[in-house]
C-alpha cells in the first residue's frame, strides 16, 4: 500500500497513454518478481497534496485494506511554502507511524529525491529539506523495525539526468532509482540496471531554460498559490483497491 504526493504518485515516469507509473508501481512488480508469486498493490496517492492533507485524506482508507507493508512520503510541497513549521510537517510522520503500530502494519518511510538544483530558490528548499530530513530521523530514534528508503542524500539522483523538464518531478530514470533502492532496503535484489538507466537521446532538447522555462513551469505553479488550488484537484487514486500483481512471465490468471 502507497500513500503520498506526486513523488508517489509517479508523476514524471508517464507511460505512452499519459497514465503515471512510477516509483511504486515498479516495486510492486519488483516485489512479485523477487517472491515469485503475485501480490496485491494499492497506490492511494495524489499529486499537490500536502503532508496532513495526505495523512487525512488517505491513511485510514489505506489501513482500511488491512495491507501488510505501507508506504508513506510527505512533505514536499510543504517545503515550498517557507511558512510552514517543520515540526508541524514531521507530526504527519509520527501519526503515520502511531498508525502502523496500532493495525500491526510494517511501515515504509521514503524522504523525497532533492530537485533544488534546478529550482528557483533552490539553497532555501534544500536547507528545509535537510532540517526537515533530521527533524523526522531525530523522531524515529533507533526504530529499526521501519524500512527506511531514503533518497534526499543521494547526491547523484539530485543531477539533471534523472528529472523531468520540470525540474520539480523525477523521470523514468529517477523512478527506476528510487525502485532500486526500496527494493533493496527490503531485502530484495532489483535489476542492477534500474540504479542508473541510460539517459535519454531526446531529454536535452525537451528542457526549457530562462523565461520560456518560468512561462510553461514555474508560472502555473504560482498561478495555483494565488487561486489556492492545486494540481490534484478533482483527482482520484490510480489504484483505490487492490490490484494483482504477477510475476513477470507467469500468466496473470495463475
């Protein structure tokens, strides 16, 4: 079970007919390869959700399925409003956790890949990021009993190569990383490849610099703060209720 924002959502990693795979989606097919047997997979995330918002909205609904393992990242929009306590965003994790506990749930922290080098403002989102990485470690203590998958340090995700023209998302090679390392952290061997996929031929002509770059990205987003709207409004999850995952090369109706 998957719960969160865009990160989660997989936002980024569109297939050919626009739908967002991402990040969890190729867990949950990891995750049935490495057992060798089908498992079912729920993704309750919405894209523009903020970490309470994410925690009202989906945490209860996603306990509700009685999963096994959940995963939870937040925060990140968060970050981009300098208002918002840090501590206020780290109460979300303690709740998710007290949660987990309570339904005997194992819990799945993620903390986000680091966009903000090539952000406006990119030196102040990445030293919220950092307070806010201690601030929620600081909180779990010696809880070893969490999978902690944790993307924020990867220096090497942070480059170019692995973001969507947005500069805001991860791309397919982004998602393919964070798989990687999710998987790993739960005991698994993902494919090898999936850490550092070849870039794109065509990504470097897809990327818009100076002002055609504020018109098409950073405009609408400021546009959404103004009107207070939000980029998931009218949205609904990809995958409400469970969905069967197979191992790749075994029948779906085995």
């Amino acid at each position: 079970m998957a719960i969160g924002d865009s990160f989660t959502e997989g936002v980024g990693d569109e297939l050919p007919d626009g739908t967002p795979r991402g990040w969890a989606d190729l867990v949950a097919q990891g995750w049935a390869d490495g057992l060798g047997r089908p498992i079912a997979y729920a993704n309750l995330a919405i894209r523009g959700r903020l970490a309470w918002p994410i925690v009202d909205g989906q945490l209860e609904a996603a306990l509700a399925l009685r999963p096994t393992h959940l995963s939870f990242n937040g925060g990140g929009n968060d970050m981009l409003r300098p208002r918002t306590p840090l501590d206020r965003i780290a109460d979300a994790f303690d709740q998710v956790l007290r949660r987990c506990d309570e339904e005997g749930v194992k819990m799945i922290l993620l903390s986000g890949a680091d966009p903000t080098a090539g952000l406006p403002l990119g030196p102040m989102i990445r030293r919220r990021g950092d307070q806010l990485s201690a601030v929620v470690e600081r909180r779990l203590g010696g809880r070893t009993d969490v999978v902690r998958a944790l993307n924020w340090p990867d220096r090497d995700l942070a480059l170019g190569p692995f973001w969507a023209p947005d500069r805001l998302h991860m791309n397919a090679r982004g998602h393919h990383r964070v798989a990687a390392r999710v998987l790993t952290e739960l005991g698994m061997d993902p494919d090898p490849a999936w850490w550092d996929l070849p870039a794109e031929d065509t990504q470097a002509g897809e990327r818009l610099r100076g002002a055609a770059y504020y018109r098409e990205h950073v405009g609408p987003w400021i546009r959404r703060r103004v009107t207070r709207t939000s980029s998931g409004d009218n949205r609904v999850a990809k995958f409400a209720d469970w969905q069967r995952i197979t191992p790749r090369g075994m029948p779906a109706s085995s």
